[in-house]
C-alpha cells in the first residue's frame, strides 16, 4: 500500500511496516502497522549517512493503526 499518510501527533513521515510476504508478521490491520519516523533535521547533522537514518531524524512518536489514522481497510 503505498501511503501519503502523515502522523496524526507530529505530521512526519510514516512507513508501512505490511509485506505481503508469508513471513511478515505484521498484518494489513494491525494496530502498529504504520511507523513514525519523525521529521528529517536540516541540515543534516550526518549528511553521510542516509536522509532515513535516526540520527538525522527526531524522534519517533510510536506506531499506529489504519483505524487511528481514520482510514478504512479495503482489500
């Protein structure tokens, strides 16, 4: 599912953590299916490393759920 979806606490980013493979054990309507990555602090305190990386970034606000987001699962 590809998302444009913001976190509801601090509008940054947020990454699907759902693969359809068989050995992912997150599933499409679990409650931590989505992760805030924070946003990314300018300028780069690490340009090195990746854009992604946590030390580029502030903190996460925790995990959420297609129903906290307000979006309704559909297959």
């Amino acid at each position: 599912m590809e998302t444009n979806l913001k976190c509801p606490k601090c509008k940054g980013e947020l990454i699907d953590r759902y693969d359809s493979s068989i050995w992912c054990k997150v599933k499409k309507t679990d409650l931590d299916r989505f992760e805030c990555i924070g946003h990314l602090i300018k300028p780069m305190p690490y340009p090195f490393i990746s854009q992604y990386a946590m030390r580029n970034r502030t903190s996460s606000c925790g995990y959420f759920g297609l129903e906290t987001l307000g979006v309704e699962y559909q297959e």
